[in-house]
C-alpha cells in the first residue's frame, strides 16, 4: 500500500512537471512577471519605405527574437529573411541592386558580351560558413546574451594564442572562409566584382547568397568580355546607399584586396594595443564579413583615449553568428558617434560592450529593435556592476510600456536614436 501510494504521487508530481513543459512561455513569464517576446507588425518596428517596393513587400507579421525583430522579405528575387531593421534596410537596397543587374542584363551590349565570355571556371557563391538556410533560420537567441554578466572571449584569445604561424597563402584560405567572401582562382576578376558592387552601392561581401552569385555571373561577364558597362541604379527607398560600414572605410572593403583590408585591420587594432592573441583570435572569426571587421576597428579607432579597446577586441573574437558580430561592431560605433561632444574614458565587456563617461557614469548602447521586460532585461537593469551616478540605455528601436516603466524606476535613462546611416552617396552612370 505504501508502495502504491508512492508511485501515485510520483506519477501526480510528473503530471504537474508535464503540464509546466507544456505551458506557452506566454503563461509562465506571466506567472513570474515578465513579458512573453511579441510577435509584432513590421510597421511597428520599420518605415513604409522599407516595406514594400515594386519589386518587394514585407510580411506584416514580425516576431521579435533576441531584441530583433525577424523580417521576411518576399521579392522577384527570392524570399530573404532579414534580422532587425539594420538588415532589412540593406536587403531592401539588394533588392534595388539586383534589379539594376537584371535589367542591365538584358541590354544587347551585355547579351552579346555574354555569348563571348570564356565559361567561368569557378563557383564563387558568398560563403555562408553553414547552409544558407539554416544562417538565415538559426537566429536562436539573436543578441540578447550580450546583456547577461558573464565575460566572454577569453577562450577565443587562448585559441588564437596557441594557433602556429601560417603561410601568406594559409592566410589568405582564410579570409576566403569567412562569411560573404568569394572563391578567388582568377587574377582580376575579383577586383572587377568589387568595382561592379561599389557602382550598385552594396557591400562586396554581402551575405545575401543570391546577390553574391548575381555579382559573380555579372563580373565574370564583363571582366572576361572586357567591356565597360553603365549602371542605371534606381533605389527605391531614400538613401541610394546603405553599406553601413562605408562611412568609416573610407571605400577601403571596395578598393583594397581581401588579404589587403585584413592586413590593414590588423595593423590598427595591433596599434591600439591589441596583443598577438588578441587581434587572432578576432581576425580568425569567420562570421565577421571584411566589411563587418572594418566597421568596428575603425569604430575601435575613433574611440582615441578610452581605455579597454583591447579587452573590446578579445570580447569582439565570441562572436558566434552574422548578427552578433553585426552587434558589437553597430555597439561600437554608436559610442564612437557619441565619443567627440561626450567623452569615454573607459571600455568594459562584462557582458556587453559598456561605455563609462566622466563623473562615473555609464553608458549601455545597443542596434536593436524591441526590448519587452523579459526575465533577462530585468537581470541586465538591476546589474550590481552597472550601478553609477547616471546610466543610460542608447538605442536604436522602442522598448515596450512596461520596460519604460520599469527602467525609469531602476532610475535609467533611455534615448533613442537613428540607425548608423553614411551620407548618401550619388552613385557613377558613366562607362568605367
């Protein structure tokens, strides 16, 4: 009886366990007090402009994973999955992009030009380190762990630090191998595909893998068939170009060769201090594009006299997808932004990159697109470590009532600012 009495109990507790499993995340964060992540409409997070075009439309329903909000965008082209506003904003542009390939594809000069090009004897598609379609459906946690406590990067460091010294060849293999550079067994061309994506206003390694072939095929053309083309390029939305980082590159990911703009970024973040180790360990991180690197070492760069830009690099080298790389260099360069009129004095990156300004305030910035008062954001406000006379939250996107209401008692100041956008830039028409 006693027995009987025990596996009856046991079986009732498993059956609470089950029914708790099975409960919507909704429900339980509600019984703690928290905030279910929404599924919003794209018209809450982004602007018309951004959400349908002659050659796309976005859907209207838009979860919010990990502080981003996860777009699809259903063109001529392909379905795109783009996460957060940042990346939509540059899909939508590749959008307008291939649309200028297409159609200059079909003018007789480029018709006949392609019936004379030798066979390309390369596939050199964006590397997408993954499957493209799991890059673009494993979001998982998006940023959010970047406003945990814990220290990230370390690991990294020492795996860089035991690493042997590698060839220039080795070297080179390995700038091939990380997200959105391109296979290279011709002398010239991929220099022809750069020029052909700075006349189109987009990134030469975008990590779109439609754009990234279109490229490949529209180069190929011309560089074998050795014509020079006009590019009639009709954006669609109100800046005619987007490559975030073009601002602080000075054009540099589209005229310098891959081995060059890594060797040059190597040099500056050794100059700021970067050890041996250190500037590895990040150089060897396959998801940061050439273009996602150079943006946040010269972001690194501008912040002259703040302290703890190494530590920023070691943190910056635990990047482990496209979009966490994307957010410390856009945390970076947001406090750059603000590093003339107020000072940093410090870095740290307990967490998340952290700005600490005089008077012994601190500074939290983030390219994001939604905060709800989850379980995490409440960890991250209530931080012992990020007590300070002022502390203030800078970013991108909205915070949902009840995130504004519970910061404000935590006494944190929140402001919102525009995206990282460079000044528009009018792009060439002419024949190179």
């Amino acid at each position: 009886m006693h027995t009987s009495r025990m596996t009856t109990t046991w079986r009732a507790r498993l059956a609470g366990a089950l029914v708790l499993m099975l409960l919507s995340p909704a429900l339980v964060w509600a019984q703690e007090g928290f905030e279910a992540l929404p599924v919003l409409k794209a018209t809450d997070l982004a602007p018309a402009v951004l959400l349908k075009g002659p050659r796309f439309r976005v859907d209207e329903k838009t979860p919010v994973k990990g502080l981003l909000g996860v777009f699809t965008i259903r063109s001529d082209f392909g379905t795109f999955e783009a996460h957060g506003v940042e990346m939509l904003r540059i899909r939508v542009v590749e959008v307008a992009a291939l649309d200028a390939l297409e159609n200059t594809s079909k003018t007789n000069e480029f018709v006949k030009a392609a019936g004379t090009a030798a066979a390309r004897p390369i596939k050199a598609g964006a590397h997408m380190i993954m499957n493209p379609k799991e890059t673009a459906q494993g979001i998982g946690t998006g940023v959010s762990r970047f406003y945990d406590r814990a220290k990230m990067g370390w690991q990294h460091v020492t795996e860089g630090a035991s690493a042997p010294d590698k060839s220039d060849v080795e070297k080179a293999e390995d700038v091939s191998k990380r997200v959105g550079s391109v296979t290279i067994d011709v002398l010239g061309w991929e220099e022809e595909r750069r020029a052909v994506a700075k006349r189109l206003g987009v990134d030469p390694y975008t990590t779109n893998p439609v754009l990234a072939e279109k490229l490949s095929d529209f180069a190929w053309v011309t560089f074998s068939g050795r014509i020079g083309l006009n590019l009639a390029v009709s954006v669609v939305v109100p800046f005619s170009m987007v490559l975030t980082a073009t601002s602080v590159t000075n054009d540099m990911v589209w005229d310098l060769k891959p081995a060059d703009v890594l060797k040059a970024n190597a040099g500056k973040l050794t100059a700021m201090g970067g050890s041996d180790a250190q500037v590895t360990a990040l150089l060897k991180n396959p998801w940061y594009s050439l273009t996602t690197l150079t943006w946040l070492t010269n972001g690194l760069e501008a912040l002259q006299g703040a302290a703890g830009r190494p530590d920023v690099v070691a943190f910056a080298a635990s990047a482990r997808s496209e979009d966490e790389a994307r957010f410390i260099a856009s945390a970076i360069n947001m406090i750059a932004a603000a590093h003339p009129k107020t000072p940093v004095r410090a870095l740290s990156t307990h967490g998340t990159v952290v700005a600490r300004i005089g008077g012994g305030g601190v500074v939290v910035t983030g390219q994001v697109d939604y905060i709800a008062w989850t379980k995490n954001a409440a960890a991250f406000a209530n931080r012992p470590d990020l007590k300070a006379s002022t502390r203030s939250l800078v970013m991108t996107g909205r915070l949902s009532p009840r995130a504004v209401k519970e910061l404000a008692a935590l006494h944190w100041t929140v402001k919102t600012v525009p995206l990282i956008t460079p000044p528009a830039v009018t792009l060439p028409t002419t024949s190179r």
